[in-house]
C-alpha cells in the first residue's frame, strides 16, 4: 500500500504562508483595503479548512472579524474553544482567549449579549455576554502565569497588557464584505437615550412583527421600572425569555394588570398564557382561558386587541384539532381587523389562516388568495418577517396545486411591483425563491446573483439558513465558478450537518470545484472523506461508487496508483452488490491500469485475471455498450501483457482493441490504441 497522499503537514511552508497572511488580515483592512483584505480571509479560511492550525492563527482571524463589522462570521470558530484550555502553548491560549473576549465583547456591544452560546464545548449554552466575561477572565489569569514566568519575580506586566489591550481593541473598519452583495448585520439594538416606557413599547411593536432579536435588545437594555409599566416588561420577559417559570411570570403579570385596572392587557396575557398551558400540556385549563378571555375581547371596543384575540383563539383551537372553529375565529378578526384599518394584524389573521390550510391538505387555489392578501398587507405594514411567511404559504400552495409556472409569474410579479422602500428581507426571499427556479431548469449563471444577493440579505438580519447557502453552492457549481465554491462550501457543509443529503451532495461539489481546478490532492482528501461518510452511514449505493471513482481518478494524477487501485476495487464491490456489473467491469479495467502504473507488474497481473472475469460476467447489456467494455478490457491487456514481455499476446489484444473501437465509431480511442500497437511492435513500449 502507498502512502496516503492527504495535505501537507500545516506546519511547513505552507502553515508559514498562512499565518504570513493571516497577520496581514487586520492592517489591510485598517489602511482601507478591503477587497485585498477580504481575499486574504478567504484565502486563509479555505487553506485552513480540515488542517490542525495553530491557535494564534485563529486568534487573527477572530480579531478581524470582530473589527470589520463581521462578529456573526467569526462565532463559528468559537467552536475551538473545546479543548484550547488543554493546548501546551500557552500564549496560543492567551491569544485566542484574548481574541474571542473581542469577539464576544463586539457582540454583546452591538445588542447580541442575551444570545446563547449553541456551538459544541464546555459553554455551551451560556450567553455571549457571560461568555465574554468567562474569556476575559481565561485570557488575564493565561496572561498573569505568562508574565510570572518572564518576570521571574520581577513583577512583569507584559502579557497582561498586551491581553488587555487587544480585547479593549476598536473596529478599523465599519464592515468589510467577505463575499460579493454581503451586507453590515442589520443594527437590532435600540436608540440610546429612550426611557423604559420607550423601550417597553418598541419591544411590544417587534413582538407583534415577530422580531426577537430586537425585542431581547430593548428588553435587555431596561433596567429598573416604574409600577405603572412592571407587568408589560414582566410579560414580555416571560415570553421572550421562557423556562420553567413562565407561567408563574405570566400570571405575576396578570395581576399586575388586574392592580391596575388594566383589562384589556389583562385579557391579551390570558390569551397568551392559555396557548401556554396547552403547551405546557393543561390543554382543558389552556382552551378554556384563552376560550373566554377572546370572547370577553370580542365584546369589547377595542378592535385591535380583539382581533389579537381571535388569533390566539385560533391558534390554541387548531392545535387541539377544532379547525372548523379556528377558522371561524380567524374570519372574525380579519373582518374586524379591515374595519380597523391595522395591516399588521390583518396580514397575521390571513396567514395563519393559508398555514392551516395547507397544512389541512384543503383547496390550494382559496388558499393562494389568503396568502397574497397576507402578502399586500404586510408589504403595507412593511413587516418583512412575516411577509417572508406568507410568501412561503402561497409557495406551499403552489405547490400543491401543481401550479409552479404560475408560481415564478407570482415571485417575479412581486419582485418588479415591490416597492423601493419595500422589506429588504422580503425582497431577498423572493430572490431566493427565483434562484431556486433558475437552478431548476439548468440556469445556473442566472441563478448566480440572485442566490449571492439573497444570502447577503439574510445573513444581515441573522436569518440566513442551509438552504440558502446551500443555494449558492448550486448556483456557483452548476455555473464552472469553482474558485468561489471553496470559499463558500465549508461553510455550508457545517450547516447540513443534518441534512445528509444535502450534505453528500455539497461534498461532492466542494470536492468536484478541487479537481476541476487542478487541486487533485484536496479534492481526493474531500471525495475520500465522503466516501467514508457514506461507507460508515450504510450508503454503498450509487453516491458511494461514483465518489470512490473520482477519488481514485485523483490518485492516479497524483501517481499513486496502488492506492488509486484499491478505490477502484471497492467501487467494483459495491458495484456487484447491487447488481451493476456494467460499472463493476469498467472499474476492473481501471484498477489494472492503476496497478500497472504503480510498478507492480505481478499485481496488474492479478488484477487482470479479475478485470477479465468481471468483463465476461457482463451479460445484460446492449451490444455496443459490451463492445465497448470489452475493447477497453483489450486494450487494458494489451498495456499489461505489453510490460510482461508477453508481445504477441499484446498484439493480438491490442488490434482486437483497435478494430472494435473502429467499427462502433469511438475514433479516439481507436487512435490511442494503433498508437499503442505500434509500440508494441517496435518495442518501444
């Protein structure tokens, strides 16, 4: 068996290149040069990908995200902080440590500091704003050992300054975009300044346009209250932080409203804490206190809490399966939600309506009319979050209906009649929605930008998803863009993670993008990790042969042509276990040239008298097909038989070869093969 031929230690001169650059990532970016930057970035990040970096280099590539407007890029390399504790080089810890407290303290700085950890690793779990504690507090006890060392009693201070004033360290650059039509996150903290009223309000407002993020910001930047607004800030904290004492928090609020006379906001807490309960499984006590707090809004003069009623009213029915009585609700409030001239919840009553006709399986084409008048109303209202899910209801009838030409008419129609002013996050899904479209009739060039400028927008208000990136993957393959696969595959890749067939396929592209560049080491590293995935995952099928294929065809330009063999074989196992002969021959035939290839004559000997067995097995197929295999079988012979001083048996198999090849019209092959026969007869091969 020859060496496997995986990437070089990242230790040499290649690791040496990488740290170059990644030192420079910082200062581009601080003189201006963002686009020098930004490819210097990527570069660093694909030759990083799968290889044991040192932890400084990542310490960089943290610090540049957190100073470039690109926190939310750089909260996956958090990730490494399992295991960072353990490392033996310590300012390697004390300079990512350093560097994620940057990191961490930008994002709690810019509102994300209630956001929970979620990567994998001891804190997992823990908000970013005590997380940047946690790192500050690692970096300076990392930074106080190293200076005793140095000081040697001495009482250095150098390390700690020196930790000290990189997590302290300010933005060089507003935002640098690391991929085209990428876009600055969108700012969710609140205008400073505003009283708790004021904050209280505009996290009601985000509430009922369904933004959390910018709720939890408002809410987070509150401190303490007045009597008059502590049941509104108390409810809106349960609801937008729950856990096990949400229903004790809701009803805390509730009688603060009750104290206050409050009955309207009173009954709106009771709708929402009996859709609590029935999700806490106290369905009877849940239906029946949202069941009478709706009615008791109904009967009331303020149409705007009564039709936020019905909604509710309507959510807790159709959960307990009483659609017919949900839809009554619904046709309720949104009756009363048009003479109340209010778009928001007028649009939220029409779309949860095409949600529960959907999912009911019932008529598709009354549905598509809910939903595009969802759509207008919240186009109105300029709430792009739910207009996203209203056009993700008309495309879900559309779909059930089989109508999906009509379904590209609606997205473009949306697309040149949306206002200028319109949601930006609507305007992006719908690019989406037509990339997808582009990509499914094989117009991947088209598809392109669509797909760039969907994630862009997305990813600036955090809600950008697989499927997008995914998307763009697509696009960029099925349109030759090989170089900008590398750049944005990895990531994808993390993000199928449980998405395995999502995830294959990606793989293969990302490994296709390294052939198709010339890069035949990377890519047999990335086909043979997936063909390990599949192997491991019980997919020995079709996926599995065609990427041990590939990964052997990578060998043999890389010269390792035993190893490349060896592929070649377990493709032809897995070929025969599922009854394809056909490709478990051709696989044969390779493998023998692989072995030839690699010196060893004896074993391209072996594999020979197995090719030949492989290629009479074939019985099934048309006749040029096996004509075709069989030329290649003697043309395969000719080339070992040749190298075994056996001539006149090389000969023979080598015209065989040749006039097959001529009368079934494959000139080339025919040409390689008088080629080769002339060779032979003169010795030369």
């Amino acid at each position: 068996m020859e060496v496997d031929p995986r990437r070089a230690d990242a230790a040499g001169s290649g690791g040496a290149e990488i740290t170059r650059l990644c030192r420079t990532l910082v200062p581009l970016a601080a003189d201006g040069k963002y686009t020098e930057a930004a490819a210097a970035y990527r570069w660093v990040t694909r030759a990083s990908t799968g290889d044991a970096r040192p932890y400084g280099d990542h310490a960089l590539r943290l610090e540049f995200c957190a100073l470039t407007g690109n926190e939310h890029t750089g909260l996956p390399l958090l990730s490494l902080l399992d295991g960072v504790g353990d490392h033996g080089d310590a300012v390697g810890r004390l300079e990512f440590f350093a560097a994620a407290a940057l990191l961490t303290r930008r994002l709690t700085e810019t509102g994300y500091g209630e956001i929970r950890f979620v990567l994998n690793g001891p804190y997992d779990g823990l908000t970013l704003r005590l997380l940047y504690r946690r790192m500050r507090a690692a970096a300076l006890v990392e930074a106080e050992e190293l200076d005793e060392g140095e000081g040697e009693g001495e009482g250095s201070t150098h390390f700690t300054e020196y930790a000290k004033e990189k997590m302290a360290a300010e933005p060089v650059a507003d935002f640098v975009p690391l991929l085209p039509s990428a876009l600055p996150r969108v700012p969710i903290l609140p205008p400073p300044d505003l009283s708790a009223e004021e904050l209280v309000v505009r996290a009601e407002i985000h509430n009922h346009r369904c933004e959390p993020d910018e709720a939890r910001a408002c809410l987070a930047a509150i401190g303490t209250v007045e009597e008059e607004i502590a049941p509104r800030l108390a409810e809106l904290r349960a609801v937008f932080f729950q856990g096990g004492d949400t229903e004790e928090r809701l009803r805390r609020a509730a009688a603060g409203f009750r104290r206050q006379g409050d009955e309207v906001r009173f009954l709106l807490n009771q709708c929402w804490l009996g859709l609590w309960l029935v999700f806490d499984e106290q369905a009877e006590t849940g239906v029946a206190l949202t069941t009478v707090a709706a009615a008791r809004l109904r009967a009331g003069t303020d149409d705007v809490a009564a039709c936020w009623g019905e909604y509710w009213l309507a959510h807790v029915l159709s959960g307990q399966g009483r659609t017919p009585e949900a839809y009554e609700a619904l046709h309720r409030g949104a009756e009363r939600a048009r003479s109340a001239g209010d778009p928001l919840v007028l649009g939220t009553l029409l779309c949860l309506e095409a949600s529960l006709r959907n999912g009911d399986g019932e008529d598709p084409v009354p549905t598509v009319d809910l939903a595009r008048a969802a759509i207008d109303a919240f186009i109105l209202g300029n709430v792009g979050e739910k207009a996203v899910e209203a056009v993700e209801q008309a495309r879900i009838a559309y779909e059930r209906a089989g109508s999906l030409d009509e379904l590209d008419v609606f997205v473009e129609h949306l697309l040149s009649t949306l206002p200028e002013s319109g949601p930006e996050r609507l305007r992006g899904h719908l690019l989406q929605l037509r990339a997808m479209s582009l990509i499914g009739t094989g117009r991947f060039a088209e598809a392109v930008d669509d797909a760039y400028v969907s994630l862009g927008i997305a990813a600036s208000r955090g809600k950008d998803t697989a499927e997008h990136w995914y998307l763009l993957v697509t696009a960029l393959h099925g349109s030759c863009c090989f170089d900008e696969v590398l750049d944005v595959a990895p990531r994808t890749i993390d993000l199928l993670a449980g998405l395995p067939d999502w995830g294959h396929r990606c793989r293969w592209m990302y490994a296709d993008a390294y052939r198709a560049l010339g890069e035949s080491s990377r890519a047999f590293d990335e086909y043979a990790v997936l063909a390990e995935i599949l192997h491991e995952s019980g997919d020995t099928g079709h996926s599995y042969i065609s990427v041990s294929m590939a990964a052997a065809e990578q060998l043999d330009l890389l010269g390792y042509g035993a190893n490349a063999a060896d592929f070649y074989a377990r493709a032809a196992d897995a070929a025969v276990a599922i009854g394809g002969g056909y490709v478990a021959a051709t696989c044969r035939n390779a493998a023998t040239l692989s072995r030839l290839r690699s010196g060893d004559l004896d074993a391209a000997l072996t594999a020979l008298d197995a090719a030949e067995t492989a290629v009479h097995a074939v019985e099934t197929e048309a006749a040029p097909a096996r004509e075709r295999l069989v030329a290649q079988l003697d043309h395969v012979a000719a080339h070992v038989l040749s190298a075994a001083g056996r001539v006149r048996e090389a000969a023979r198999r080598a015209l065989r070869a040749a006039e097959t090849f001529h009368r079934i019209g494959e000139a080339e092959s025919a040409r390689d093969v008088d080629l080769l026969l002339e060779q032979i007869l003169l010795g030369e091969t």
